[in-house]
C-alpha cells in the first residue's frame, strides 16, 4: 500500500432512541489514508454497513492507551493472528465482531542521514 499521509478525523455516531431500542452515541476517530476514509473505503471493498466506531473513542481512556500500546507494537495484539483492530462495534465495543483488521511489522530503514530508523508500517489488511 503506497501511502503518503496518515491522518485522522472524528467519526461521530448520533444517538437514538426508537420502538424500545436505544442507540448509544460514540465519539470516535477514522483514519485517513492519503485524505480518505479507511472506513469507507473498507465497507465499499467489503459491502458491509459503516455503523462502526474507530479504536480511539471519546470518554474510555483505558482501552485508547492500550489500542494506542497494540499500534505502536509495545502491546500484543488481541487476536491469536497478531491482527490490531482498528474498527469496533459501537454498541458493545466488542473488537470481535467486526472484520476490519490490520497487521503491522517494524521496519530498518534509513531516513535522511539516519543509518536505522525505526518505524511502524502497515502490513496488510
């Protein structure tokens, strides 16, 4: 994947409330590759419904510092395959139910003058 740019948005998910069935807010973040949505560009490859919410969420600073540890590879990965998740489910945050996954590796590379840098890179989705 050629990228040059990595960057994010907010992902904003309205509450609701509609024949006994509550629909819960969330604040998230989507990340964008090159300027666009990993998210939308995931569920038109996929075809899947986009009612997910990013690993980042507003107002849960426990699971953002480990989904930050597991991307920055200082934590393993939740999953037997050492797959990060990068989209939850909205409603239970359960990283189990939603197929969007990526791997990452560590790389040696030279950078300006820079003999080894160290850096973290996308793998494969």
């Amino acid at each position: 994947m050629d990228t040059r740019s990595l960057t994010f948005q907010q992902l904003f998910r309205p509450g609701s409330y509609s024949n006994g069935c509550t629909v819960a807010e969330r604040c998230s973040i989507d990340f964008l590759i090159d300027e666009r949505s990993l998210l939308n560009a995931l569920i038109t490859a996929a075809g899947d419904h986009s009612d997910y919410m990013g690993c980042f969420v507003k107002g849960f600073p426990e699971p953002n510092n480990l989904s930050n540890s597991r991307l920055l590879l200082c934590e393993h990965a939740e999953t037997e395959s050492g797959r990060i998740l990068l989209y939850i489910c909205p409603e239970c945050g359960d990283m189990g139910v939603v197929p969007t996954r990526c791997m990452f590796a560590k790389t040696m590379t030279a950078l300006r003058g820079i003999p080894l840098l160290t850096r973290t890179v996308m793998k494969s989705l």
